[in-house]
C-alpha cells in the first residue's frame, strides 16, 4: 500500500477545495462557474468510492489498484491545471486564504516588485472569415515587428468584447455592453463567434496586464461578423 499516503494526502486536498469552493461567493469571485464545481464533484465521488475500497486491506484488490491509479493521474491533473489558472489569471487577485484552502504555492518574494503596463496597445484586424476574425497586438507605431510576443513587461492580454446588431447610423457600444474575455498570453489570437452572431458588428479593445493590474486600453476597434 505504498501509494496510500499519496491518496489519502490528495483526497484531503480535494476535500479541503471543493469545500472552500462551495463557500460564500468563492466560486465566482474566482471566476469559476458551478458546471465546473458539479464536475469536480462527480469526480470526487467516483475517487472517493474507489478510495474506500484501496484504503481496507479486505477489499483492496489488483483491480481496485488499478482503477485508483487510473482515476488519480487524470484528476491530479485537473487540480493542478485549477492552481496554475487560478494562480496566473491576472484578472483574480487571490487572498491569503485563496493561498491556503486551495493549496497554492506562493511565489518567491525575492523578484522585482512589477510595476503596472502604462502604454496601451495597438489592435489590428488581420484576417475575417467565416464566424472567424484574427487580430494582432503590437507597440503603438511598432506594427511591423514580430507580433507573436508580448512586450517586455507584460504577461497578458486582457480582451474587453461588444456585440451589436448592424444599424444605420451605426451603433456606439456602452460601457456596459462589452464583457471581459479570459485573457490570453498571445499577441495574436482568434474570436470564433456562434452563429447566432452573423451579420452582427463586433467591439473588441484589449490592455496589457501583469501582476501589477491592467494597464490603459486600446482603441476600440470594430468588425463585422460574417
């Protein structure tokens, strides 16, 4: 039963985390959504059947050892993946007990302080295709350069979206009206749009972002959706 105190180190951590989840607005403060914690649920209630079965030498089996490892390595993955989102989502600023009740790790406090971006970007439609459009981020004035990389400094685009049917004269978009999407570690990237969407205009305006907070954002730019 080598394995036990890993297991059983594991289903207290999950226990510890779905719980904190399920408390006060936690989940939504966290940007996470109930799907999300139901899944995480039924998962917890497949380990934690089969982990009853490991941890009692009358009912731990070649079988049940095979189906804890089988369920463990996928569902590790999924806390891990949790922390890592959690931990880098610029948008969520977590509190000390975030760090303790979900089990984070901390990072060295030895770096360089980050320091808020103050130059805005500057937002290109490169590409519109079917329910598709590309966009590109670059300096202001640097568009020509390399637009695979964000600028040093930053370690995020957060991306501020508006949708709106197609009017004559055309339609400004309200503060209101545009929702932020998750952000994104690219310079360039595509929006794929429902099809509910077509013949609709869309808004999109994005900022730089690190550890610090979001820096100013772009100007708006508008683009139809085919």
């Amino acid at each position: 039963m080598r394995h036990s105190k890993v297991y059983l180190e594991f289903n207290n951590q999950v226990t510890g985390i779905i719980g904190y989840l399920e408390r006060g607005d936690n989940l939504t403060r966290l940007g996470l959504n109930q799907a999300y914690l139901d899944m995480l649920k039924k998962k917890d209630a497949e380990w934690k059947s089969e982990l009853a079965l490991y941890v009692s030498v009358d009912t731990q089996t070649p079988t049940v050892v095979s189906t804890m490892r089988r369920l463990y390595v996928p569902y590790d993955k999924i806390i891990r993946a949790l922390k890592k989102n959690l931990k880098s989502n610029i948008l969520i600023t977590l509190t000390d007990d975030d760090y303790s009740n979900l089990y984070i790790r901390r990072n060295k406090t030895t770096r360089t302080k980050a320091v808020i971006p103050k130059i805005s970007p500057q937002l290109d439609l490169v590409e519109t295709s079917h329910l598709t459009n590309k966009f590109k981020t670059s300096l202001p004035n640097l568009s020509d350069l390399d637009h695979k990389h964000l600028p040093k400094g930053a370690l995020q685009i957060v991306r501020q979206l508006a949708i709106l049917p197609i009017t004559e004269p055309m339609g400004v978009p309200k503060e209101s009206d545009f929702k932020t999407l998750d952000p994104i570690s690219a310079a360039s990237f595509l929006l794929v749009f429902e099809g509910a969407n077509v013949s609709k205009i869309g808004f999109l305006k994005v900022a730089y972002a690190n550890n610090a907070g979001v820096g100013p954002f772009s100007k708006e730019v508008s683009f139809n959706i085919i």
